[in-house]
C-alpha cells in the first residue's frame, strides 16, 4: 500500500492554513469528497479541532484529522503521508519557496492559493526540476488570481483571432472577514511601484492609485485600484493583449477604500517606507465601519478584441456573492485544481502557475450550493439600437413584438391597456407629480423617439403622461441610464424567458451618486406573449417599491404595435 494511501485506498490531503479565512472554505470542499482523507494543519491546535467539529456536523464524506504543522519549519511533513499538500496559509509575498520543497521531497503534490506576484513568478524556474523528478506537480496561484480570472478569459475570448485589451477587478464586502495575512499583502505594495502592461507598453504606476468607481453586475458601482497581482504578468503573458492587461481590488466602503489610497500617497511621497506597519490598526478601522457596508461581494473579468470573423467584440464575465459567500470563491479553483489532480486529468507532471489547467465550469462547480450568481455576456459594440446591442446574441432570440419596440432604429408606438396600482400617501403624491397614474386599469400608450444613441419615451395612462430619456451610460458600456427629471438610474439588461429585465445597477440626483442602500426597489420586464397565444403582443410588468413609502408605482400591460401619428414623437 503507499504511504499516501490508507488502507480503504483514500489518498490524504494535507491542508495547512485550516483555520484561516480560505482554509476553512476550502475544507468545506474536501471534506465532501469520499475518497481523501483531510488533514487539517496549523500551527496550533485548537483552533483546528473547532473547524474539525464545525466539519463534523455536516457528516462530512472525507475522514478528518487534525496535526500541527508549520509551513516556516516543516520537519514533520514527511510523516504525516501526504499524497498532496495544500498551502491556503499565507502570506506568500517576501516569502521564498522552501515549503513547496519539502511537499515535493515528501513526494506529495502541491497546490497553493498564492496571489504573490514575486512568488507566482519565480515559482516555476525554483521547482519545475524537482516536481518533473518526482512525478508531482507544484500548482500556484490556485485562486481567484490568477487561477479564476484565466478561467473566465479562457470561455470568453475562445476563438477570438486578436485581443486589444483585459481588465479583472474584485471587491469584497465590508463585513467579510479579514485575514490579517491578506490586508498585510496589500499594505505591502499600496503605493509602491508596481509594474504593468498599459498603452501597449511595460510601465511602472503605484500600487492602490488610479482609484475609479468601476461597475460590478448585481453590486452597483464601487471604488477600485491597480492591485499588485500575479496576473499582471500572467495576463500579457497568455493573451498578448495589444493595449492593457489590468488587475484591480477594491474595498466596498469609500471611506476604507480612498482612506488606504490617501495613505499610499505618503509611501509614494517616502515619507513612509512601507505601510505594512498598520496592519493590525486599519484591520481593526475597518471592523469598526463594517456595519456601514453589506455582506456581498463580486469579480468582474472584461476583454475586447476581434472574434473569429474578425468582428469587433466585448466580453464580461461577472461574480456576484450574497450573504457572506464571498470567501468562497477563492478556495474555489484550488478545490477544483485537487479534483482535477485526484481524477488524473492535467496530464504530465511540472511546476506552473493554475491557468489553463481547470476550466470554469470546473472552478464553479465548486460554488454551486452557495448564493453566487455568475453571468457571462457579449456584445459586439458597432451594432446600431442600444437594446441589440446590450443584449448581444440574445437579441436574435427575442419575440418579434419585443425586438419591433426595442430595436432604436425608427420611431414606434404602442397602444393597448395597463393596470396600475400603489401604495396611498406621499407614494401618490409622487405618482401625480411624475404623470403616473392612480391605482385602475387603464387605457395605454408607449412612444419610442430614438435619436442617435438616445431614445426618448413618453408612456401615456389615461390623461396622464409620464417621459424619460434612456441612453447608454457614458462610462460603461454594459449599462444604461434612464433619466427622469433630476434622478437618473442605471440598469443592465439582462435576458429572461421570452424577453428581458432591467436590472437595477445605482441611480444619482444630478452629477452625485446616491447610496444604494436609500434606492427603491425595482423590478421591470418586457417580454413577448405566450407562444400559445400567439396574438403578437408586447407585454409589460414594472414595479418600484421603498421600504420607507411602500408601493411607489407598479403597472403591467399588454400592448400592439400602432402607426406612429404626428404630435406623438
């Protein structure tokens, strides 16, 4: 029998950092296999043996055992018998490649969740000899970067002929947990010179500059910075973009988010060496305001390039996480990258950052008894009409009713018949002064004006009328806004059965953004009749709700394509 093996043939798992915030997540993924045996390892014991007993009553498939390790001073390695060895401890920047060593002297596999750039980049050239010589492979990077932001560009840009540009950003909710490893990695590089691919050249910016409000689907918009990733080399290396090659994170609270920005400005003017040093007190900040953000976290992963026909193309991949899932995601790949090793799928052993080596749906596969929502959309910017175009290939599939009113080619107009309701009060008040109509049934119309990219609407109920503009957002190009007087809100539009949603994004009074914790709550979809009708009707359900004033509008109807009068555009 090998030493890697029991008796019952399960190969044993060696999981050091089981404690930590990824090592328990990734625990949780094993710990579902029937053949391994998981080893959890740390420095110290307790806390291992309170994640065995959490394990424990979710009657785990794996067997579980706890032992002490080190990863600084691994002498008893060896004899616990791994057949591979997992490193979700941390942190790897300034760290050398010494453990990695020892798992491939103990003949074991060895998988990481480094986000280090130096230590991604020498990983190679340090242990491919070694892992070719054993047999073993030495996997790093097995997290959400590289491993998973390769993955989402390897299923966006397959076929594409040439790409001009990628950009991948994270934001994790304010109230995940932080490891203090983790805010140790940042405080190591903000405002330090980084190196990246821009412009379509190699230069250096400072690490946690260039802060915007970058949009993440499901999320609204937050603050990011150019983070100091592996794939800011990785990324040039495997895509050979001709303009950028971009990797940001952000912090969901402004306050936390443009504070560190702010403080990396002392380390780029050297009045600080490093802001390392602060670790354990903004670690502490940002417990104290946590309460004032949300539990959510996303990823978004973007391209641009030429498809196989040489047709310009855009491509996103999004991550959205609610309640607390958001840790998850980076255990996710490494959970993926062991199953892969266990069922013999990546093929000859060797030492290599995770790209490549497991597809997304793999990294998925893993989340998917989690509240995480993915999405992955494509759009070819040059095609005319703002809906076509958000919509991308979906569009082809929509109703013929749906694409009529909402191709942004010629002026349309609706008629047909609406049901509104809402709520009583200052709810109503706002519903006659913005020309929406009181609770009944009502007689309809909807005329739709495009003029270049904009498009004018004005919805008739009754004697009552109520306009908008909708355009695209200026700053994205995955969005549209609709304005109404002085508020303006975002939306995306996402496909759904038989039509689409509009999917709230933010919304702002002028020029300045608004919490999105004060919006209302908005639900719109247009869609096509049932096909068993047939009758070729337009149909429509909105409703805009506030936790404060209740039902402000809703209304849903059905509508038929009319000949455009004077008067009506």
């Amino acid at each position: 029998m090998s030493p890697d093996r029991t008796e019952d043939g399960r190969k044993r798992i060696v999981l050091v950092g089981a404690s930590g915030v990824f090592g328990q997540r990734l625990a949780a993924m094993i710990a579902r296999w029937p053949d391994v045996v998981l080893v959890l390892a740390a420095r110290s014991l307790p806390p291992l043996e309170a994640v065995a007993a959490d394990l424990a009553r979710t009657r785990p498939a794996a067997r579980i055992e706890v032992a002490r390790l080190d990863r600084l001073d691994p002498k008893g390695l060896a004899a616990l018998g791994a057949w591979a060895v997992v490193d979700a401890a941390g942190p790897f920047q300034g760290q050398d490649h010494a453990f990695p060593r020892a798992a491939l002297a103990a003949r074991a596999h060895y998988v990481d969740l480094a986000d280090a750039r130096d230590f991604v980049a020498g990983f190679e050239a340090a242990l491919d000899d070694q892992a070719r010589a054993v047999g073993r492979w030495a996997i790093t990077g097995a997290s959400s970067t590289p491993a998973l932001s390769h993955a989402a560009l390897d299923a966006m840009t397959a076929g594409w002929t040439r790409i001009d540009r990628v950009e991948a950003a994270i934001s994790p909710g304010a109230r995940a947990p932080r490891g203090l490893s983790v805010i140790r990695a940042i405080l190591g590089w903000a405002g330090a010179p980084v190196r990246v691919f821009a412009r379509g050249r190699w230069t250096t910016r400072p690490g946690w500059g260039d802060p915007r409000r970058t949009p993440f689907p499901g999320l609204g918009r937050r603050w990011t910075s150019l983070a100091e990733t592996p794939d800011l080399d990785l990324l040039p290396a495997r895509f050979h973009p001709r303009r950028d090659a971009v990797f940001r994170a952000g912090l969901e609270l402004p306050i936390l988010h443009l504070g560190l920005w702010a403080l990396s400005l002392l380390r780029r003017a050297r009045l600080l060496s490093t802001l390392e040093p602060l670790a354990v007190l903004l670690g502490e900040a940002a417990g104290l305001v946590a309460p004032l953000g949300s539990d959510r976290g996303g990823m978004v992963v973007s391209a641009e390039g030429l498809d196989a026909d040489g047709v310009r193309r855009l491509a996103r991949w999004s991550l959205c996480a609610e309640a607390g899932a958001g840790p998850h995601t980076p255990a996710a790949p490494a959970a993926a990258a062991l199953r892969a090793l266990l069922d013999g799928k990546p093929g000859e052993p060797r030492a290599t950052p995770c790209v490549g080596l497991v597809d997304l749906d793999a990294i998925l596969r893993e989340l998917r008894d989690l509240p995480i929502r993915t999405r992955l959309e494509r759009q070819d910017p040059d095609t005319p009409g703002l809906f076509p175009r958000l919509l991308g290939a979906a569009w082809q599939g929509l109703p013929d009713s749906v694409r009529r009113a909402h191709a942004g080619l010629d002026p349309v107009t609706l008629t047909g018949a609406a049901r509104a309701w809402g709520a009583p009060g200052l709810a109503a008040l706002l519903r006659r002064l913005q020309g929406l109509p009181p609770p009944g049934r009502h007689a309809t119309s909807v005329t739709i004006t495009p003029t270049a990219d904009v498009e004018r609407w004005v919805r008739r109920f009754g004697d009552r009328a109520f306009a908008s503009t909708i355009a695209p957002a200026r700053d994205d190009p995955w969005t549209f806004e609709e304005a109404a007087g002085a508020l303006t809100f975002r939306f995306a539009a996402a496909p759904d059965p038989g039509g689409f949603s509009w999917t709230f994004e933010g919304w702002r009074l002028g020029p300045i953004p608004l919490p999105r914790a004060w919006a209302p709550r908005i639900r719109a979809r247009t869609f096509g009749a049932a096909s068993k009708t047939g009758d070729g009707a337009y149909r429509f359900r909105v409703l805009v709700a506030h936790p404060w004033l209740g039902v402000i509008f809703g209304y849903a109807g059905r509508l038929t394509s009319g000949p455009l009068t004077s008067g009506e555009a």
